[in-house]
C-alpha cells in the first residue's frame, strides 16, 4: 500500500503537543548531526526533514508541519525508519503526551505509548 502517514498528538486523550520547530531541529540534530532541515518552506509551516539512518540506503525524508504539529511521510521502504526518526524526537521532547499516527488511505487512527521504548514502537512497522 502506498500513501502518506501522519503522527501528531492524540486530541481525543488529551494531547497537545506545545514544542515548535525549534526544538523538533534541536532533538533532531541531537540524534542525527548529519540530518538537514530545511524550512519553513509553506503557509503551514512545512519544515523538510532529511535524516541518514543507520541501515537505510537513502536519507529518511519527512516533513514536519511546525503550524498544526504533525509529521508526514511517504509509505517507503523500510517503513521502520521514518517512524524510528519520529518516535525518537518525540521521546526527546515530550514522552508524557498521547501520540497517535493514521495514513491517508483509511484515517484509522493508532494510538501509541511512547513510554515502551522504541524496540517495542517500531516492531508494528518492521517488514
């Protein structure tokens, strides 16, 4: 299946996430010096995200949408990394609050705990 993910805070349980763009660069940066941002490139405040992965032949893209809080990437392959990119900026910045993700093909929204670590977030995704 191909199509677009999306992770932001889980509004039905209460999340908001209250960071920008700065600090989704700065916890970035921190575990990936080599990952280059750029941006913001839109009205909504596109940020692109360009991230070497350890194990992935290409450089992980992604945006983050700095206006309305969310992440969004292309189903790729392998579908892990764009999540182990997410997932770890989020746990540097705000562990506490609900995160959910959801495609653009069904909206089915999947709610995710952070506070399993990220060996157990990312099995889901492995293929």
């Amino acid at each position: 299946m191909s199509g677009t993910y999306y992770v932001t805070a889980d509004q039905e349980r209460g999340g908001a996430w209250t960071f920008g763009f700065e600090q989704v660069e700065w916890a970035l940066l921190e575990a990936w010096p080599l990952a280059r941002v750029s941006g913001p490139m839109t009205q909504a405040g596109a940020c692109g995200l360009s991230v070497p992965v350890d194990g992935v032949e290409e450089p992980v893209e992604l945006a983050y949408f700095a206006e309305r809080r969310f992440f969004a990437f292309a189903d790729q392959d392998p579908l892990e990394a764009p999540f182990r990119v997410v997932f770890t900026v989020l746990t540097a910045l705000n562990l506490a609050d609900p995160v959910v993700w959801t495609t653009a093909w069904d909206a089915t929204p999947h709610r995710v705990d952070l506070s399993v670590g990220l060996p157990q977030l990312l099995r889901p995704f492995e293929r």
